[in-house]
C-alpha cells in the first residue's frame, strides 16, 4: 500500500528537495504551494493561509503525514512582520486545523535554530537549551512548536519539529542569502566568478546540505514512532576563511569575498546527537558535500 504525504512549500529549495527524497521512499507526494511562477508540474497552487484553499486538497487526498516546511524567511519577516506573522503562525495554525479535522497521523515541522537566539560558537546548542527567539521569525517557529504539541495533545495528531541551521546546496532561488546555493553551483563554473560571502573570516556559520535536510525529513516521516518531538537537525561548523579557501582551491576562477557581519538570532553550533541516536546512520556532512559536488562537476565538464 502506498503511503500519502503532504509538503506545504513545496516549490521552495527545501519543499523540492523533501518531494524528492520521499518519491525515492515509494511515498505518493502532493506538493502544495502559493507561488504560481515557481510551481512544478507535481506541485499544486495553494496559499495555506487560506483554509477554503486547503480543504478540497484534504478531501481529495488521504494524507497520513504533512511535512510542513512553507514559510516567509527571516529577512523578509523583518521586513515585513505582518505578513510574516499571517503566513508563519496563521497558516501553521490552519494546517494543524486540517491535521486534526482529516486525520492526519503525524505533522513535521521545518522549524530552525532561530529559536536558540544568538549562542556562542563554543555552545553547541541541545534541545533542551531554552528557546529564546530574538526576531518575528523565531518567535514564530517557536509559537507553531507549542501550538503543534497541544494539538497533539488535543487531538491526537503526532507533531514532530526538525530546528535546521543554515541550509546551503546549489539550485536555491535566495535573493537575501545567494551564497549558500553559489558556493556549490560556482565550483564547475569555466569563467571567473564571484561570491560574497557577508560574515568575519573568523566567525563560525552552522551549515547543513540541503540534501541532509530532506533525507532527515524523510526519515522523520517515515519512522514507525519519534520518541521525542524536537530534534535538532545536522550542521557542520564552518570559518568562512576555510570555505573561502577550499573553494578557491577547489575551482580557481572563483574568488570568494568575505564581509564583517556577526551571526545574529540562532546558534552558531548544534547538538544533533538526538537525531543520530534514535534513528542511527551519520551525515555525509558539508566539507564532503562540497569535494563530492566538484568532483561530479569536473566529470562531466
């Protein structure tokens, strides 16, 4: 019997990546998502703020798990909390209403490490560090935390959140943030190339593959049970002077320039020790990522 899965954000870098990854499990994935230009052919237009929007999808469809990964990112909930706010907690809060009313046995939550606040490199943050969220953005990822375990707790419907650090990997349509996809797709590129990369040399950036973060979802989906109901995700520490340096080895033509900002509103190092124990294998991990990508690369130049 084929099992059913529900991704909001689905023409998002991570909502891709997640359909992906689960197709590749034998789950039948419907992807959900309100941007109409950046739709793929397995991904239906939908705004999860709008509940009259949902609920036809949810009667078509016997969904046994949603992974919820739509959201506005921090820059853009800075820049405009309100809409922030209707997406973020509002529609989280009518995709737990849709869990509850259709039967859904288990909601994941793309949550992230901006609800740690800023920590110091040397804190490699567990989930039972206090949340203290410092922007509209964490605190937001924080309240659908709540409002997913009383739920649960309601109305029986399991709710899992997986708090990711900064997820980098070529193919990301980033206007804040470009850095994290162009570090990868820079490394097969012919012609000289710059990256700026807006960090200190010496600060240290919690980077996890993209990839990681879909296999991780899927693996949450697809457990029999999670014996807790945070996780934090993976996430390599990383100098952006060493990733200049690697990648500059690794292609010549690229020339990556480096900033003086501080990492600011979530931690700088994670504690994913929780993850690995209870459902075992271990991350391919970022440094291995990037040689594998330029490897591939330089193959089928």
């Amino acid at each position: 019997m084929t099992h059913s899965v529900l991704i909001t954000g689905g023409a998002g870098f991570i909502g891709r990546h997640a359909h992906a990854a689960l197709e590749r499990q034998g789950w039948s994935v419907i992807s959900i998502d309100s941007q109409a230009s950046r739709l793929a052919p397995n991904c239906l237009r939908c705004d999860i703020t709008d509940a009259g929007q949902l609920e036809p999808i949810f009667r078509a469809h016997r969904f046994e798990r949603i992974i919820h990964a739509a959201s506005i990112l921090p820059t853009a909930a800075k820049l405009d909390p309100h809409k922030a706010t209707e997406v973020n907690i509002g529609g989280s809060l009518n995709i737990l209403e849709m869990a509850a009313r259709f039967h859904v046995q288990r909601v994941i939550y793309a949550s992230s490490g901006s609800v740690y606040g800023t920590q110091s490199a040397s804190n490699f943050v567990s989930e039972d560090q206090p949340a203290a969220p410092e922007d509209v953005y964490g605190a937001a990822k924080r309240y659908v935390e709540i409002l997913g375990e009383t739920y649960e707790r309601k109305f029986g419907v399991e709710f899992v959140a997986l708090r990711m650090v900064m997820v980098v990997g070529a193919g990301g349509t980033s206007a804040t943030s470009p850095w994290r996809n162009q570090i990868f797709e820079c490394l097969g590129s012919l012609e000289s190339k710059e990256v700026f990369i807006p960090y200190r040399p010496d600060e240290t950036l919690p980077l996890v593959h993209v990839d990681e973060i879909a296999d991780m979802l899927a693996t949450l989906a697809s457990a029999q049970c999670c014996s807790h109901r945070i996780y934090n995700s993976f996430g390599d520490c990383v100098k952006p002077a060493e990733l200049k340096e690697q990648i500059e080895s690794l292609n010549p033509n690229v020339r990556l320039t480096l900033g003086n900002a501080a990492v600011t509103g979530c931690a700088r190092a994670i504690d994913s020790s929780r993850f690995a124990r209870e459902f075992g294998g271990a991350p391919v991990g970022f440094w291995q990522r990037l040689r594998t990508e330029a490897q591939s690369l330089r193959t089928t130049a």
